[in-house]
C-alpha cells in the first residue's frame, strides 16, 4: 500500500488536509482525478469535506475513488491473494502482532484523531484504540493456533477412506464500515480477514476516513506485503461498485440495514460470501430486585455512549413497577448531569452528533414521535459555547405507544424510550417485540431470572448486570434485521474461510 501521511504534509487545497481517493499496492496515493464519468453512479461528488463534529469546521477533504480505481484496488488485492494466502499463518500474525504494537504505540495520536472527527470524549477515544490494539492480539495469537488452521482429521464409519475437514481464505474481501466507531469496525474486519488469507479492499465511511488512512498507514508500516489492504475513499456508490466487483469473493458490512439489504442484493448476482452487522433497537430491562443506582448506570451507558450512535444503544429501557419512580427519578438526576461538550472540556461525559445531517435527522425524528404521541419526559442540556458544533441534548422519552417510531425505529442518536411493566414475560415480550435483535442488557439480583431472560430475550448478545462489555474472543452479531454471520472469535475467522472437505480411498 502506498504510504500516506497526509495529515501531516496535507497537499494544498481549499482548506486542511486532503485525503486521497485510494491506497493501493505499488502505487502512488491517487487522487480523485480520473474519476469523472468512470463513476458508474454518475452524480457522485468528486470529494467531500471532513469536519469536527465538536466545531463544524472543515478540517480536510477526501477526495472519492471511481470505477477506475475501485477496479484497480480489486485487481491488486486478487493478484496478490495467491502469494498472502499461502503464507504461513504464523508469518500472518507476525504481521497482525506488529499492528497491534503500533496501535499501542500510536494511542495518542489516534484517539486525537477519533476525537477530532467524530468529537468522542477523550475516554471513549481511547477505549476504542484499546479494542482495535486488542482485536489485532487476539487475531495474531490465533494464528498460531494449530486448531484454527491444520486440517482435522475425521471419524468415519467406513475403513475405506480417510477423511479431512480444512479451511481455506475465502479470496478478496470487500470490508465497508460506517463512521460510529471507525477504527473499531475496521480492526474487527481486518484483523480475521488478514488472519485467515484474505486480502482486502476497505471502503471507510466518507465522515471519518481519517482514522482508516491513519490506520492503513500503521499496517504498512507493519509491514503487510503490498496489494494485502488496499483501500479505496468515497460513499455509498463507492461501496456499490466494490460490492458490485466479480473480483471480490466475500462481503463483510456494517451499516444500516437499509443499505445492507442492497449489499446482500449485489452480493446474490454471484453468490459472494455475506456478513452483515447491521442496525438495533435494543432493550435494557431492570427487574423488582435490580440495584437501582446501577440500573441507573447501565441505563446512560447504554444509551448515550457516543450520543447514541451505537447499533447496540439500549434505547428501550423497560422498568419493573416496583422501582419505575426511584429509577426515573435517578435517571433524571444522572441524565441533566451529563456533561455534553468537545472532548477537551471539562468533566465531559458526551460528545457531539458526527455531522449536522445526522443531528437533524435525530432531531426530525424526536418531533415526528411527538407529534405521533410521544411525550419528552425530561432532556439534558447543552452549553451555549457549543453552538458551532453538532452537539444535542440528551432526550429521555415515557411511556411512548408502542407504534410511535421511537420506540420502534432505530433512532442512531440521544434518545431513549422508558416503559413500565408488569411480569418478565410482559418484559420479555416487549423486548422481542421488535424485529431487529442485536444486544440486550438485564439487570437483577436473581441468576435464574437472569438465565431465563438470556434463553428468551432475541438477542446475539445480553449483558446482565455489566456495561457493554466486549470482547474479541466473544462474537458480536444479530438476530432478524440486526444482521448475518457473526465478527469476533473463532466464528469471526471461520467467516472468512471456506469449510472444505476431502476424502481419500486407504491404500
Ligand atoms: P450506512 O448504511 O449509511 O453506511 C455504512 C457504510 O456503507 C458507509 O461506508 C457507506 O458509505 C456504505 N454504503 C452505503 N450504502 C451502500 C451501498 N448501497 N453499498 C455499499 N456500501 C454502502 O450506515 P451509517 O449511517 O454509516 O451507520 C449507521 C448504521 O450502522 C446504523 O444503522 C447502525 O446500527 C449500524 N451499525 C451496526 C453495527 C453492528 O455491529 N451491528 C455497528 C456499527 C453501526
């Protein structure tokens, strides 16, 4: 991959840095310049801007890749999956421990830059630079482990034959990430993808590609052979045309399940191996017996870590009678408590929207719910040395109908729902009454509450009693409209390999 240092020799235009449409194998970074009617799309930008969230200021621009360079970043990373596929796996995650290191050691300056574009508090910034460092340990260890990788001799019930289960690299991986946690999202792709013998082709998000050409300046840096991670700037249609490719062989995205319903479209023209992280709508359910102070907790973590641009937000919190008015009323003490601000600020515990289209959005989205029938309980506040940035408040919403859109849509921003009930099996129905299923959280003071809640709550993944705690050796995935396929974990590798069989006559 052509190394980039863009954000500290930014070529001059217009204003800050510019970010070029791609990073492929041998070749200098491109510019959008020969992109023009090589869009299939048409009418897409040639480049856009990068802002602060907390500032709105233009910081940079990306300039966006065409069909042309789509073509030639496929092209690269399928002429050299030979070559990486059969490299040992050990030599693999020689590679992988390496990047890891240099995440480690770059911390600093990739939180900055989490906190510039997407304006996370410095905690959140962080946190997220120690799961992409852990993800890149977790894949590299795996690498050496023989399991993962040596073939499996099989029990038969014929002496005839000998049998072996193997795995194999899919091909080329077309990995597309949105902007909510973008050094997270990414790691968590490419960490299984290299693992495993894939070569990739990553389409960042157009808001915070930074972080993506920092980090793909860390694995050449690392030294990951040429042509192994290839990287190509732009939008949707960007993402359209590489999902599109014949070259690619296997699609994983994360995003809306609206765009991934059409990347699971594209995919079926040639039958390309899918996984899909897709949106949520998740409950947080607080039992009679539930620690309210810590219901309390988990329920502002839930919702309105990253203002609530997390697939997993708990933004339907379903409270037992028993404690609804102690717990609203904590929760109302804890929610005009946060401290919505730009990273730097003091105490700050939210940071802003990542773009002003998304704060309005959520903000469209609270008024259609109101005039629908919802009823704002209580809000936070924002500082008016704010005012420039993408700040909102958070909302707290109770007792909404259960047709209103807030407590039936993905809303991506800081707003959560309350409602009372009554029985776990009114709590459990309400909670599966939805038909995404990513996450949930439940908290109570009785295990075999908890249990049952675990087996019967529609979910990839329930917390009890903890914050959203994750782990690379836990798979992350949904249930209905939340996705396909699981990332993470052995089962994270395993979706970038075929499962393959032989069988040989004895003798
Ligand atoms: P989005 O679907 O608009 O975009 C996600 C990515 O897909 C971007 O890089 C975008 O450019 C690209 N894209 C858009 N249309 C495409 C198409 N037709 N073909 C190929 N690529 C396309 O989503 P977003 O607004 O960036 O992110 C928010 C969504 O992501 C939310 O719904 C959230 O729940 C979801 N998300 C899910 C997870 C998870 O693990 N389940 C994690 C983070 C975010």
């Amino acid at each position: 991959m052509a190394t980039i240092s863009t954000l500290e020799t930014p070529p001059a235009r217009q204003d800050g840095f510019v970010l070029p449409a791609a990073l492929i194998a041998g070749m200098p970074a491109h510019t959008g310049s020969r992109k023009g009617a090589e869009n299939a799309s048409g009418g897409a930008p040639d480049a856009t801007p990068i802002c602060n969230a907390s500032t709105g200021a233009v910081i940079g621009w990306q300039e966006h890749a065409g069909a042309a360079l789509v073509d030639e970043a496929v092209r690269a990373a399928h002429t050299t999956l030979a070559s990486w596929r059969a490299t040992a796996p050990a030599a693999r995650g020689a590679r992988l421990k390496k990047i890891a290191e240099l995440i480690d050691a770059n911390r600093a300056r990739l939180a900055a830059l989490q906190m510039q574009v997407s304006g996370k508090p410095p905690l959140e910034a962080d946190i997220d630079v120690s799961d992409a460092a852990a993800t890149f340990h977790y894949y590299a260890d795996l690498c050496l482990d023989a399991q993962a990788f040596a073939p499996e001799a099989l029990a038969l019930p014929d002496d005839t034959v000998t049998g072996e289960r193997f795995y194999e690299a899919v091909g080329v991986a077309a990995l597309i990430v949105p902007w909510n946690f973008p050094m997270v999202t990414t790691a968590w792709k490419i960490a299984p993808a290299l693992a495993s013998g894939c070569t990739v082709v990553l389409k960042p998000s157009e808001l915070t590609s930074p972080v993506e050409h920092l980090l793909a300046e860390i694995i050449n840096e690392a030294g990951v052979p040429a042509g192994v991670v290839n990287l190509v700037n732009g939008g949707g249609e960007v993402g359209a045309l590489l999902t599109a490719h014949p070259l690619v062989d296997k699609i994983s995205f994360t995003g809306s399940t609206a765009s991934g319903k059409k990347v699971m479209q594209t995919a079926a023209q040639d039958m390309k191996r899918v996984t899909l992280e897709l949106g949520g709508k998740s409950a947080l359910i607080v039992r009679a017996d539930a620690d309210v102070e810590r219901a309390v907790t988990l329920a502002v973590g839930g919702a309105f870590t990253n203002a609530g641009q997390m697939c997993s937000a708990t933004a339907r919190i379903l409270v037992h009678d028993d404690v609804y008015r102690k717990f609203m009323a904590a929760f109302e003490t804890a929610v005009r408590a946060i401290v919505v601000g730009p990273p730097h600020s003091t105490n700050v515990a939210m940071g802003p929207l990542v773009c002003a289209a998304q704060r309005a959005r959520v903000q469209s989205l609270v008024e259609q719910g109101v005039q629908a029938g919802a009823s704002v309980a209580f809000s936070g506040s924002v500082d008016q040395a704010c005012a420039d940035g993408f700040f909102m408040a958070p909302v707290v919403v109770a007792e909404p109908p259960a047709d209103n859109l807030l407590w039936t849509d993905e809303v991506f921003g800081p707003v959560a729902c309350v409602k009372s009930f009554r029985t776990d099996e009114e709590a459990i129905a309400l909670a599966n009454d939805t038909r995404y299923g990513l996450v949930a959280t439940v908290v109570t003071a009785d295990r075999e509450a908890a249990r049952r809640y675990q087996t019967q709550l529609r979910a990839g993944l329930v917390w009890i009693n903890t914050p959203q705690l994750i782990f690379p050796q836990i798979c992350w995935g949904g249930l209905g409209l939340s996705g396909i396929g699981r990332e993470l974990g052995m089962a994270g590798l395993r979706s970038y390999q075929e499962l393959r069989h032989a069988l040989a006559a004895v003798g």
